[in-house]
C-alpha cells in the first residue's frame, strides 16, 4: 500500500512541475560585440532578384471549386472549358485530371486565368467521369459525361 501511494505521490508531483513550471522569471539580455542588439541591426544577405523574391506565393486557403464544365457531353480529343474560383495564379496552378488517372496519363491543358482552364479529354472509356482541378490550396471535381469518340 505504502508503494501505490509513494508512487501516486511522485506521479501527482511530477504532473504539478510539468503544469505549474518551477516558476522562474529570470531573463538575460545578451549582446554579442559587433552584431548589433537585435535582428533589425542585421544587413540582409539577399537582396533584389534572389530566388525568394521570385518564388510564388500562393493563397492555402482559397480552395478551387468548379462552377462549369463545357461542353458537357464531350468526347475524347474534344477541348473542354472548366470554369470556377479560386483556381490561383499560374504559378500555383497545378493541373487537371480525370477520373482517376492511376496511370499517370499526361493532360494537356492550358491556365487562363483564375477562374478559366481550357483542357483536351484523354483518351478514356465513355461514361461518367469526374474532372478534378488541382491548385495550391486544394481540389476541386465536377462530374461529365464521355461519350463514345
């Protein structure tokens, strides 16, 4: 008995330090000769036309949504229009699919702008497929129909 309680003790302890802290306010301020006091003192290393500078940045939190595929029937070959939001910049634009597309299958497709990406249906079986867009902060789907080439 003695044993449980010791150690429920010991247990209970640790879990107060973990919580509580061991209450030290202490602080220093260091400064080291010749680097100023603070990272505002710092030269920048890079400057204009550093790859960083170039670098996209792209909105995570905008999610693509397609609002139209066109035309809807299509068939293989054919040139589709798909139309939504959000799908970003170019440089954020990742690309379109089919249905599942395991096979790795190439899509030819060209970015308008934001909300319009114009893309060539593959070579697929005829029937429902889904069009999947792929941004930066996301993916999208819209169901059309294949029919026979």
């Amino acid at each position: 008995m003695e044993t449980k309680t010791l150690t429920s003790l010991v247990i209970f302890g640790l879990g107060a330090v973990l919580f509580f802290g061991f209450g030290s306010t202490a602080s220093a301020d260091v400064t080291i000769p010749g680097m100023g006091s603070g990272a505002y003192d710092v030269p920048s290393v890079g400057g204009p036309g550093d790859s960083v500078d170039k670098a996209p940045v792209c909105d995570m939190r905008a999610r693509p949504k397609i609002t139209k595929v066109e035309p809807d029937p299509t068939k293989p070959g054919d040139k589709i229009t798909i139309r939504g939001e959000n799908f970003g910049t170019k440089e954020c634009f990742v690309g379109v699919s089919f249905g599942s597309m395991a096979d790795g299958a190439k899509i030819s497709f060209k970015y308008v702008n934001e909300t319009t990406v114009e893309a060539t249906v593959p070579a697929i079986k005829p029937g429902l497929t889904r069009v999947n867009v792929v941004t930066g902060g996301g993916s999208s789907q819209a169901i059309v129909l294949i029919q026979a080439k």
